[in-house]
C-alpha cells in the first residue's frame, strides 16, 4: 500500500479509520482493525426534503422480508423500500456486496450477519450510525446482540435476530427405532451408529458450512479471534476447536453421517424421505424445514443442543443477522428509520417472525409464544422455549474477527480437500489458521498466533 493510500485512509464522510477501529475498538470492544481500506470518495448524504419521494435499496436473502417491507411502503408513500432478493448459498450475498463497494454502487441497507460486519468495515463499506441518532434506540434492543456491531464508541448496523442453536430430530422416527434424543455429544455418536444400522443417516457435515462449524467450536469454548493491543490474536487451531474437529472427523471416518451440502437439493430430498432423521440447526430453521418438507408435518421436535459433559448448558449461535447502512447510501437518516422500524414496529416483528427469521434482537414487540409460529408442524410443541433457554447459555464473551466470510470459504475449501484425501480434520485448522493470518497480515492489519 502507497504511503498516499494510507494518506486516504478514511471512513466515508470524515471518521477517521484507526480512531474508530483501533485503540478505542482493542479497548471498548475487543476488536482492532487498524489496517489499510480503499478510498471511498462518494458522495455527501443529504437530508431529504420536504415532500419528496425517494426510493431507498435494500438486499435481503430473508424470506418473506417482502411483506414488512410492502407495509412500511403503504405507511411511508415518500420513503419506499425496494428490496432485492440475495443468495446466502456459500457466501454469495456478501461476495456481491464487497463488489458492489468496490465498483461504488451499493444498495442503501443490506443484510449483513453479525460475523461478517468487521470485514465490510475494512472495505469502508458501512455508515457509522452514531451521528444519525442510532444510540436513542440502543435500549430497544438486547445488549449482546447490540454490541455485535459497535466498535468504540462506533455503531455501525441496527440488530435483527439471532439464531441460538437446537438439534431437530424426527420424533417419530427415534421412537420407532427406539433411540433417546442424545444429551450429549456421545449419546449423539451412540444415536449415529443405531440410526446408520437402520440404514438412515442422522445428520451430515456440510464441508462448505464453516458458519456452522463455528457455532460447533464456539459451544466448545473456542476463541478464534482476540486483541492484544492494535494486535489481532488468531486462534482457530486452539484445543476446543481441535476436539471439534477430531469429534466430527471420527463421525466422517467411519461412515456415521452424511458428508453432502446443507441445504442444497440432496439434503432437503434426505430430510423429506427420512434418510436423514435430524438436524443440528438454529433457531430459524423451523421454516426452512416447513419450507421444505411439508409431508413431514407433526413429525418433528425440538431438543437442547447436545453437551460435551451431561448437565452443561452451553450454547451457540449460527448466523444472527443485521441491517446495514452502506457508506453510500444518499438518504442515512431515512435508511436508519427504515432499519429501526423493520426491527422494533410489533407488526414488522410479527410478519418476520411469521416468515421465520429467527430469535428477534429487539427487546420488545413480541413474546416467546409468537414465535412457535410452526406449533403444528412440530406436534404442538411451543419448540422456541428450547432456543430461549439456549440463548441465555450462549457464551457472549465470543468475538469475530475481520474477513470472516474468507474464512468460511477457507474452512469450505480445506474441509472438502481433507474429504476427499481422507485427511484428518486438525490439518484443516492448521491450514486455515495460516492462512487467516496471511489474509489479515495482507489487509494491513498487525496479526499473531493466538
């Protein structure tokens, strides 16, 4: 990088890069991102005038985000949304988001999960918020979801859901063979051998999932990322990451479980038929299987994640996402009422929650008995208490680090190698951890071995 590059080095509209990111972000937040950006140029917002009409973009993959959106639309003639569907298959949205900044011309909000908001800060692709009155509304929301996007005293994305994760299992199924949802990670291993003898599978490690691998290391005890000063400290080849890792190898090597995409066409065939008979999943997948696999209504259940010591409570999350103001968006302060309104409106929350969007990050709106919205499908169990209680086991002290949604693909492209050589999984972590430190030494970021 030039020393003019660095010279630029600036958030769009005059935040300074290394004050908001870096001592104040180490000291107040954990984080330190004082690495090197592209120059964002761009235009100055404005403030909208009087009774004039704007149309503000926004790129969503959450289902049915159409219907909050049509409503505020019929609410506020002058302020419409547009909204443009995304893929989330394999990190697609964020691939053409991080485009999208580099060609300079992003949507006004995105969709943006909670893992994923330090990489677009790197790029300079966020608004900060603050300025915009963003910290009024701080109260409406729950303080470890809120604090996901803050960095010193920076607010850089409005909170809209988590997504604590559960196990979902065929009911009907474990009873017909006569197997105990599994407690723990054992019993899960003792479930995956009787259910494999009855020739179904029980679950499959997607290689290509490393969001869900996460939540797997991060129940575990993990710290991938940490900060030692403006140092960034990478620790994904740590010793709960390792038991992870050598846990869902041992499950691969001796032909346990499925090692095909989630959520791709096979795996929804498998779930529809009963050859996979559960589901380590998040909150939000009640509707992605209702979705899915609708003959196989009140035939599912929800139970607690499984423990690696009988009795435990540790939880994760997968996923868990926000709404974004992108640096360019003309309009911030109507982009940021519309962000505040779509998250905390009651009815906003309810046509989300309706179309199964996850645990809301909103405090009010809403009660835990709105969110069984699949009650039937799932044999009248109020199913979300599950994922309530495994949102108050969930470890907050977790952080992420930047360019996570390389890391994803890193992990995706290393798991797949290790399956097709039959490679232990530990030369994954040692891979990727190398190469994360690569990657981040290479955004001009001060990097160690954690």
């Amino acid at each position: 990088m030039s020393d003019t590059a660095r010279n630029r080095n600036t958030w769009t509209h005059g935040t300074p890069r290394r004050a908001v990111l870096g001592g104040a972000a180490a000291a107040v937040a954990g984080f330190a991102l004082a690495g090197c950006g592209s120059d964002d140029g761009g235009e100055e917002p404005i403030d909208r005038k009087k009774g004039e009409k704007i149309t503000l973009t926004f790129w969503s993959w959450v289902p049915g985000i159409d219907k909050p959106v049509a409503l505020w639309n019929s609410k506020n003639p002058e302020v419409r949304v547009k909204v443009e569907k995304v893929s989330a298959v394999d990190g697609a949205q964020y691939a053409k988001m991080h485009a999208a900044i580099k060609a300079g011309n992003p949507p006004d909000l995105g969709q943006i999960e909670y893992p994923v908001v330090p990489s677009f800060l790197i790029d300079n692709g966020l608004l900060d918020l603050t300025k915009y009155g963003v910290a009024d509304h701080k109260d409406k929301f729950i303080g470890w979801q809120w604090q996901q996007s803050v960095f010193g005293k920076a607010v850089y994305a409005v909170p809209q859901a988590s997504g604590p994760m559960g196990l979902f299992i065929r009911q009907d199924l474990f009873e017909k063979w006569g197997i105990e949802p599994p407690a723990t990670w054992d019993e899960y291993e003792a479930a995956a051998t009787a259910i494999r003898k009855k020739g179904a599978w029980i679950e499959t490690f997607s290689a290509t999932n490393g969001n869900r691998f996460a939540g797997l290391a991060w129940q575990a005890g993990a710290r991938w990322f940490g900060t030692e000063g403006d140092t960034w400290a990478v620790s994904i080849d740590d010793e709960p990451t390792r038991k992870v890792a050598d846990y869902w190898y041992g499950l691969v090597r001796r032909k346990l479980i499925k090692t095909i995409p989630d959520r791709q066409n096979a795996w929804y065939k498998d779930v529809q038929t009963g050859d996979m008979a559960s589901w380590l999943g998040a909150s939000w997948g009640d509707a992605l299987l209702v979705g899915n696999a609708p003959k196989t209504a009140g035939k599912w259940r929800v139970v607690p994640m499984p423990q690696w010591k009988k009795g435990d409570a540790a939880y994760a999350n997968w996923g868990g996402s926000t709404t974004a103001v992108f640096a360019k968006s003309k309009y911030p302060k109507d982009a940021l009422a519309f962000a505040i309104w779509l998250n905390t409106d009651p009815e906003s929350i309810k046509l989300l929650i309706e179309n199964g969007y996850g645990t809301p990050g909103a405090k009010q709106g809403y009660t835990t008995s709105q969110l069984d919205v699949h009650k039937d499908f799932f044999g009248g169990q109020e199913y979300s208490k599950v994922f309530d209680e495994a949102s108050k086991g969930v470890d907050t002290s977790w952080k992420w680090g930047p360019a996570t949604d390389t890391l994803y693909q890193r992990l995706g492209d290393a798991f797949t190698a290790a399956i097709g050589d039959g490679s232990d999984f530990r030369s994954v972590l040692k891979k990727v951890q190398s190469q994360t430190i690569t990657d981040l030494k290479e955004k001009g970021l001060q990097v160690k071995a954690g």
